[in-house]
C-alpha cells in the first residue's frame, strides 16, 4: 500500500502545478481498490472541514479519479512566536500517509495511540476512524481548537490536550498497548524525545507493550547522527528496538525523491 500510494505521490506532482507549501490528494471512494471507501469517505470530511486547505480540484492518477487539497500554514508560523519552546509548526505528513501508518500501528497489535504534536489531528483522526483510542498533545491553541472543529463538524471524536509534552502529566494517558507518535524531525526532535523518554521511564509498571514511532530524515543537512535516518544515538540510549520501516509522503519530503521514513520501534522497560 505504501509502495502504490509514492507511485501514485510521484505521479500527482507530475500533474499538479501549484507554489502551495502544501498539497495533498486523496482517491475519490468509489473508484480505487487500494483503501477501504468508508475510510475514504471520512477522511475527505476531514480535509472539507480543516481550514488549512483552501483550494481543491480534480485530478485523475493511473486512472484512478482523486481530489486535490491545497493549502499553507502560514498563520501558524506566526502563532509559532508565542512560545517560548523549541516549537515549531508541524510538518504535515500527508493524509493518506497518517491513514497507513495508523493501520500499521493496528497492525503491530497497539489499541490506542498519542500523537506528540499533533497539529490538525490527522494522525488521532485516522486512528480514531480505525477504532484506535487517540489523543493529541500539541503546544498550539490555535491548532487545538482546529483539531476540536474537526472533531465537532466530522463527529469524529478524540481527545486534545493543550499543553506542552515536556510538562504534561504523564499518569493520565493509557501507555499500555499504546503506540506514541512523535511528530518531529531528529534535528529539532532530539531533545523532545529524551525528555518524553524520561517521563515515561517514571510509568515503568504500565509500560507494555509501548512503541515509540520517530520521522526520519534522510538528507541530514543539520543532523550529527548519521545512522538510523538520524535517530541511533537516541534509540541507542533509550533501548528503542526497530519493528517496522516505511517510507511515506509528506509535505518535509514534498519536492524530495525520497520520502520520509518513519521508524516503528518498541521500547523495552
């Protein structure tokens, strides 16, 4: 599935022509076989009801008729200035791509999943739409009450909590059969993910079967560690053991040839 949806990816930018920082499509239902309709279906409501896209056409690809959503996220680079965190605004990894790896997460046997830095809530939409207990934590209050609309106008539900990773309480989360999603890239990631690993080492009792899921970076432009897409030493340190490699769409990767790899790894207490 992976595999088609790059092909797929490679050929959308071969027919879209657009200066949007981001764009994204996703198969009309009723005309693919690669991912279930209904879950199709719900995820179209979720781009019609997030106000990040603006513009949307019609675009055929392998025969396959898809919708494409265009858009940016410039008002929240601006709201990125309010705090005083290493936060910045989310790199959006596609909609059909947070569809895949949801399903993997399923897949590896995980009933509920945390997204660290959620952004619009694509990743606990997803999750929730496959039965997955989802929570979201992001800094932004402005992206929170995004994820809330969507929530509200899609009758998807999922938990927000507003809040910064490094000081929320940790207790309140579900952490066994949980899979955490840490929406970072290792050159702004790094510090992030130490400090959740530090949180979660205080929960050692309810840590079963918990898997971590980093973005990797291919290009290292800024990043001293070269091995495991820039996460070795941190996996190292934190006895992350990798289950799953796959490679996705995402708007980092979007005028890239390679695509981001997102690392699936379990944490052994």
């Amino acid at each position: 599935m992976a595999k088609h949806l790059v092909e797929l990816k490679n050929e959308y930018l071969g027919e879209i022509r657009s200066h949007n920082h981001i764009r994204e499509f996703v198969p009309v239902a009723n005309h693919q076989n690669l991912f279930d309709k209904g879950l199709l279906e719900k995820l179209h409501t979720f781009f019609k009801y997030n106000k990040i896209y603006y513009k949307q056409q019609d675009v055929t690809l392998s025969n396959i008729p898809c919708i494409s959503y265009e858009g940016g996220v410039n008002q929240f680079w601006t709201s990125s200035k309010k705090y005083e965190t290493l936060y910045q605004p989310f790199l959006p990894t596609w909609g059909l791509s947070a569809l895949v790896l949801t399903l993997v997460a399923k897949g590896l046997g995980f009933e509920n999943i945390i997204d660290i830095g959620s952004g619009d809530g694509r990743l606990i939409f997803c999750g929730t739409i496959l039965g997955l207990n989802s929570v979201g934590v992001e800094i932004d209050k402005d992206l929170c009450d995004l994820q809330n609309k969507i929530s509200n106008f899609s009758n998807v539900k999922y938990e927000v909590i507003n809040g910064d990773s490094n000081s929320i309480d940790y207790s309140q989360f579900k952490l066994e059969n949980t899979n955490i999603f840490i929406s970072a890239l290792p050159d702004s990631g790094e510090i992030l993910s130490y400090s959740i690993l530090n949180h979660l080492k205080e929960y050692k009792a309810k840590l079963h079967n918990v898997g971590i899921t980093l973005m990797g970076n291919r290009a290292y432009r800024y990043s001293r560690d070269k091995s495991k897409y820039g996460w070795g030493k941190f996996m190292d340190d934190s006895g992350l053991k990798i289950v799953k490699c796959i490679n996705l769409p995402s708007s980092w990767t979007l005028d890239e040839k390679k695509e981001t790899p997102y690392l699936f790894t379990l944490y052994k207490c």
